[in-house]
C-alpha cells in the first residue's frame, strides 16, 4: 500500500469545501431573501472559477514539467492526437460538472423543474459543441451529408 493511498485525495477535499460553500450560500440566500442572490450566486461562481484556475494551473505547470523533462532525457513530445487531447477533455467535463451544482441551483430556483431541465440542457449543448470541435471527423460528415 502506497503512502499516498492513506492521504485524503485533494480533489474529494475540495468537493467537500465546494459542498459546504454551496450550502452555505444557498443558506445565506433563503435568510437574506431574493434580492441579495445575484451577489451570493456571483461570490459563490467566484470561488467555483479560482478553484478551477487552480487546478487549471497545477495541470498545466505538471504538463510542462513532464515534457521538459522527456527533451532533457532526448525523448520526443507526446504526440498531438487524441492521448495529448485526454486533459483538455477532461478539464472540460470536470469545469462543466462543477459549474452544473450552482447554475442547476439558480434554474431550480428561480424556474422549478422547467428550469432544471433547460439548465441541463444547456450544459449537453456546451459539451456536445466542444465534443464537435475535438472531432474534426463530425464536422466533416455533416458536410459530407449535403
């Protein structure tokens, strides 16, 4: 068993803080009432995007460092197919997963299951846009369609 598997992992802990943050604005939102939410939703997606670059930065500075390290050792890149792609990907449906908590919160809010359910199709609408670009073969089949 390696050390590392007795250490709470980062990112459960930052979902825990997220939680609470969460809940304590959606707390501090029935108190307050309706006309401070902007304030509150804008503070929480506040924390939500520092987060995000953080963990953002810490991908990229480990990328670098990876790839610094293959040309000091007189290896090659990764190559630029899909297995370099895999991090952008995921940091995208991660970034999508974690702004779908606040923003399922103000549709549910603010517009009861009809809102929930435009909300969350928006965010499949995003990824699927984003899937589209990372595919440049389904861009070229709907051409080839015409």
């Amino acid at each position: 068993m390696d050390a590392r598997d007795t250490e709470p992992r980062p990112s459960l802990t930052k979902d825990a803080e997220l939680k609470k943050e969460l809940d304590a604005t959606l707390h501090a939102r029935r108190e307050l009432g309706p006309e401070y939410e902007s304030a509150l939703v804008d503070s929480f997606l506040e924390k939500v995007e520092q987060r995000v670059d953080t963990s953002v930065d810490r991908r990229v500075r480990r990328q670098l460092a990876e790839q610094q390290m293959v040309v000091t050792r007189g290896g090659r890149p990764a190559p630029s197919g899909s297995e370099s792609n895999f991090g952008e990907r995921f940091g995208f449906a991660m970034v999508s997963l974690i702004l779908a908590v606040p923003l399922s919160a103000i549709g549910g809010v603010n517009a009861g299951f009809k809102g929930l359910l435009v909300t969350w199709f928006g965010i499949v609408a995003v990824n699927a846009v984003h899937a589209a670009h990372r595919w440049p073969r389904l861009r070229h089949r709907s051409h080839d369609d015409d």
